[in-house]
C-alpha cells in the first residue's frame, strides 16, 4: 500500500532499451508529464471517477514476457483476421499472424520499415496532442512498443485486423502501455478489432491505452474496442478519431468493470459529409467503477453524429457517462443524436450520466437523452407467464437490452462472441448479501 | 379443472373483483364478456399472478392445486396460458430465443428434455406458418414493430408451441381483421381437446361466431351476473350491456 509515485511512473521505462526515436517520444512525453495537472474530485472531468485505485497497490513494475499458450483465434471463433498479440504489453510474434497484402501494412513499432517509420513520424501524437488528459503523457512515458496499421488510398483491408491485449502476469502488478495508430488514406476500408483479457490467474495490472485514428476522405473505419479483463484490472486508455470529408466510423465500445475502468473517446468531425455510429456497452457488478467519457467535435458543416451508449448495473458498482457533443459557429446542418440509457440491478448500483449538447450554430437537428431505470415490470411478468423464471427471465432482458446494440455489430462472430459474453455475465452470481467481492 | 369461488380482488385501494365464481371442466370452452371496466382483464392478470394485484377472499383451484399459492411462472408451467390483450415488445430479445426459452422451461417442469435447436427450429417454423406468419418472425426481436394482428398471431403461435391446459385469451380478438380473427379462432379449435379448456374474454360476440363456446358469462361491476348458453352471448350482440346492469340490480 502507498500513494501513486508519479516520479516513480515515469521513470518506470526510462531505462528500457528501445529504438532511439522511442526513447526521444517517452522523453517528451516524461516532461508532459510532470506538468500535466494531476486529477482531483474537483477536475470537472474526473468528478466521478476518483484514482484512488491507483494508490491500492505498488504498481510500478515493468511488464515482463513470460512463457505462454494461448491460442488468441480462439477469442473470436470464427473470426477470420490479421492478428496482432501483445502479452503483457509486449509484441509476441510466434502468437501473431498477418498476411501481407499490397497496401495495407500492419505491423508493431519496433518492426516498423522506413516506409512505417514516415507514417509513424507523421501521425503519432498527433491527434492526441493538446489534451489535458494526463495518462496521455503516461502512455507516452511507458511507449515501447504499439501498432501501426495503414491502408493505402483506394485499399480497401481484405481481413479484419485483431489486436489483442492479453494479461498473463500471476504475480502482478504490470503496467504498460497500449499503443496504436490507424492512418486510412482515402477511400480506404478497414475493420479494426482491440481486444483486452486476460488470463485466468492473471495479477493486477495497470495500462494506460492510446489509439489514434486518422480516417481519410471517403474512406471508411470500423473500431470496435473490447475490454475484457478481469476485475482487478486497472485501465486508463483514450480514443482519437478524426474523421475527413465523407469519411465514415463506425465504432462499439464493449466494457466489463473492473477496480477502475476509464475510457476517453474523442472524435473529430474535420471534413463535411463526415458521419459516425458510436456505440458503448458497459457491464458493471460488484464494487466495479467503469468510466465512459466521449467528445464528439462537430468541427464543420454537414456532418452526421449517431450515438447510442447502454449499461447494466449491478451490486454495488458504479458507472459513470459522460457524452459531450460539440456543435462549432460554422458547423450548419449537422445532425447529431446522443442517447445514454442505463439499467440498475440492485438498490447500491450507481450511474452518473451526463449527456451534453453544446451547439453554437443554428441550423442543426439534434437530440440527447439519458434514462436510469429498473427492470421493465410489464416485460417481466410477460416472460414470467410463459414459465420462464425470474432469474432467467431478468438476464433475458439484461441481454435484450444490450443484444440491441450487439445487433448492429456487422461480422456475425464478433456478434456471436459479445452475446456469450453478455449471457456469461448476466448470468454470474452477484455479491453475496453483505459480503465484498474477492 | 378450474374452479373459483368468491374471488376477490384489488388493484391498491380499489376493489376491482367483488366475488367471482367460475367453475371451467376439462373440455369446456367458456366465454366471459362485459362491458369496459367490469374487470375482465383484471380476472386475467389475477389468475395469472401479475404482481399488484392483491387478491382479498376466495380461492382459485387449478388441477387440484391452490393456483393463488403458486408463483407466476409456475401456474405457466403447471399449463395455465394467458393471452395478452396487449403483448409486450421486448426488443433484442429474438422471439426464437423468447419461445425456446419458454417451451424448454414448461418441458423441463413436465420432466421433458429440452428439444435441440434443429428440431424446436422446425417445430416453430410449423407453428408460424399454421397462424399465417412469415418464418422471418422468429427471428424479430419479441413483438418488436409487431402490428396488432401480429402481435396476437404470436401469442396463439406461443399458445400451440406451449399446448397450455386451460388457455385465457384476454381480448385476443379486439382490433383484428376478420382474417386474424379466423386465424386465433382456427388456433383455439385446433387444439380443443377432452383435456384441455378455454376462458375466452371478449367484448364482442364476434369471435364467438368461429369459437363455439359452451357457456357465456357476463361480468359486471367485478362479479358475474348472468350465466347462459351460447344464445347469451347473441342477446348481448342485440341489447348492448345496459339491461345487463338493470336485470343485475
């Protein structure tokens, strides 16, 4: 026990070796760093979300490899895909399988070409630069590894891409950094998968996730980022999308709880015509704290927002929304649609939502809504005269519930995997009466 | 099969069934109707054991058994079948996952192993195109975007897969077009059996022309005040319920 060492954090990795132009980015990213304003319960942005998480055990332990199987296909069966394994935050080959296709490059860092290397140094930070987010600058601090994916103009990506983060450590805590740029040139297609488990048996662990996502003119990303681990996990990640002229993002945000759980998603609306589908999924039960927290930056005119965010509840967990969505003096005739519905389970559960419209200009259609509500009494009883009972009948509405939004997922064994994982949950035993959770 | 006897009950403060007694033997197809707010639905949902209803006297034996005592989801498995006047969306739930969950738990109580998906697949497909629905309707969320004749097309669909003992319909022919009409009334026939009865609650006598009942009863003010054979029912199409209320005292 001790309170969060922020000298100790960033020093963490300072002596890791690495390419020379890895070290020059954690180096900047230590001096973001000690400036970055540390978060208290009075930064409107983390009002609900408290760090003590942080304090709750030594973190500060490099990730090591460690020896592993793991068939990572066996995640999504049936999913067919480029696939990239980070054990631990470190790029395991011999778990990984890409097939190279003209066009489309996708490898981790430290394999990076000279081509790569042009991408990277073009685009790398660049979409997070100027946040006020400090874990930003973490990322940044434990940099030594990450993802490039990058299709060529007119390309469009033969095979999902699957990247996933496996936790395997026993005798945690790890912390790491999740690293990834997407860079989509025009009229380019890709459908990108981030994966977070871990490991039955799995220590604590502490990430700091980053994804950068730059989709270009007319071309067209699916991102669907799932976090998995188990509940003792700490994650701290963000999203930045940026979308050009008639650019289209599909996106889903799938998360368990976990000890702490905070995710920023920020996207950009940079060209017109450009339009986004943001769901979010979040399941959360025993003393779990899961943070959603999304921008959307209608920077010009014509472009189109559709977001749809539902969670579950359960126990003596908390949930916290947050969705901004920001309509700029010259971004006429946006659409934008913001709904935040949320189902409590138990008298302790709690959701903090806030959806927010913020519009400066006036010729725009736009909506935002936001519900808490109990177990719909009238469907209940409807499934209970069917001789369904209550227990089941109550997970086959939580999964109802959810199952709306896994419906729109487009490859039919991403969809199949989310509902297994949306019955498994529903159907765990909640805490037990006056009891903590393990 | 099921016999009522001064039944009694009340929604908050406000009685609602002020003593119904009902006697249905196995076989029997038994018509209630009445005017609006005579407690028709509420009978229904009291029978049924929808939460809020709080039954105040009398007594309800199903099959022998003390049908009040019994949770919900039991007087189902047990064979009671309740159609809704008004059937509930549940969106993302698919109406095959809602039906095989129903059907594997009503077998699982009669100590019937599950069907395995192929087979149930097949069985429901018959079911829905018996009641004249495209197979497509499996897979819709439950009732989601369902017209009304729809909607009541799938509750008789939920009433053949899960072949209850006494079967209630709860206004099932309100707001149907004579071909809906035809398809419950086919639906009911269909499974008229020596063991097997209907309450069919309705505000109309029109159902009553494909459904033959046995007995007609009229339902007022939350008890049953005229009792009578098909004829009733006719006198009633005739005269409107108001002489019901005056011969009634």
């Amino acid at each position: 026990m001790g309170a969060f060492d922020r000298n100790l954090a960033a020093a963490l990795y300072a002596a890791r070796p690495a390419p020379e132009w890895i070290r020059a980015l954690r180096e900047t990213a230590r001096l973001a760093w000690s400036a970055a304003p540390w978060p208290t319960r009075k930064t409107e942005a983390w009002k609900y979300t408290a760090l003590d998480a942080l304090d709750a055990t030594a973190w500060l332990r490099c990730a090591e490899a460690g020896e592993l199987g793991f068939d990572a296909a066996a995640l999504v069966p049936g999913l067919d895909a480029d696939r990239l394994v980070f054990v631990d935050g470190c790029y395991r080959a011999e778990l990984s399988c890409v097939e190279a296709q003209p066009g489309v490059r996708v490898v981790n860092f430290r394999a990076a070409n000279s081509g790569d290397r042009a991408t990277i140094d073009g685009a790398l930070g660049q979409l997070a630069a100027g946040t006020d987010n400090p874990f930003v600058a973490l990322n940044g601090c434990w940099l030594d590894d990450g993802v490039l994916l990058h299709v060529g103009a007119g390309v469009r990506a033969r095979r999902p891409v699957h990247v996933v983060h496996v936790g395997a450590a026993p005798d945690g805590p790890s912390a790491h950094a999740q690293r990834l740029l997407a860079v989509l040139g025009r009229g380019a297609e890709l459908d990108l998968i981030e994966q977070f488990v871990d490991l039955p048996g799995a220590g604590e662990s502490l990430v700091a996730g980053l994804s950068e996502l730059r989709v270009g003119e007319g071309a067209r990303l699916g991102h669907y980022r799932l976090h998995g681990e188990q509940e003792r996990a700490v994650h701290v990640g963000a999203v930045y999308v940026e979308l050009a002229r008639d650019a289209r993002c599909e996106s889903l945000l799938f998360a368990l709880g976990g000890a702490l759980k905070r995710i920023d998603f920020r996207l950009r609306h940079r060209g017109p015509g450009a339009s986004c589908r943001l769901d979010g999924i979040y399941l959360a039960r025993h003393r779990q704290h899961v943070d959603l927290h999304t921008t959307v930056e209608h920077e010009v005119a014509h472009a189109t927002t559709e977001q749809v965010c539902r969670g579950i509840v359960d126990d003596a967990a908390r949930a916290v929304f947050n969705g901004r969505i920001h309509i700029h003096p010259q971004a006429q005739k946006s659409s934008a649609e913001l709904s935040n519905r949320n189902l409590l389970l138990s008298d302790e559960a709690e959701v903090d939502t806030k959806p927010e419209l913020e519009i400066y200009a006036d010729d725009v259609r736009c909506s935002h809504g936001a519900t808490v509500s109990r177990i719909d009494e009238k469907s209940l009883y409807y499934l209970l005269t069917r001789g369904i009972g209550r227990r089941e009948a109550e997970v086959l509405l939580g999964y109802g519930f959810v199952n709306e939004l896994v419906s729109r997922v487009g490859d039919e064994a991403l969809a199949a995997m989310l509902r297994e994982v949306v019955r498994d949950w529903l159907g765990q035993p909640g805490l037990p009466a006056g009891g903590d959770a393990a | 099969m099921l016999s009522i006897a001064n039944l009694q009950a009340r929604i908050d403060d406000k009685p609602i069934l002020r003593g119904i007694d009902l006697d249905v033997k196995p076989g029997e197809v038994h018509a209630i109707m009445g005017p609006n707010g005579s407690g028709k639905s509420t009978l229904g949902y009291v029978l049924s054991g929808r939460e809020g209803y709080e039954v105040t006297a009398g007594s309800v034996r199903f099959d022998g058994q003390d049908l009040l005592a019994m949770a919900t989801e039991e007087r189902a498995r047990a064979g009671l079948f309740l159609a809704f006047q008004y059937p509930v969306e549940i969106p993302g739930v698919s109406n095959m996952e809602f039906l095989k969950a129903s059907v594997d738990a009503v077998r699982a109580h009669r100590g019937v192993e599950p069907l395995d998906a192929v087979r149930f697949l097949r069985l429901a497909r018959e079911k829905c195109e018996a009641v004249g629905m495209k197979t497509d309707f499996l897979k819709r969320g439950v009732n989601e975007g369902f017209s009304g004749g729809e909607k009541k097309r799938n509750e008789i669909l939920q009433m053949m897969l899960l072949e209850p003992r006494l079967a209630i319909l709860d206004e099932t022919d309100s707001g149907l077009d004579i071909d809906a009409l035809q398809v419950v009334a086919a639906g009911v026939n269909g499974l008229r059996a020596a063991d097997r009865s209907f309450v069919i609650v309705t505000h109309y006598q029109r159902l009553l022309d494909y459904i033959v009942p046995d007995f007609v009863h009229v339902l007022a003010h939350g008890r049953i005040v005229k009792s009578g054979g098909r004829e009733l029912a006719l006198e009633l199409e005739d005269k409107g319920y108001a002489w019901i209320g005056k011969e009634a005292g």
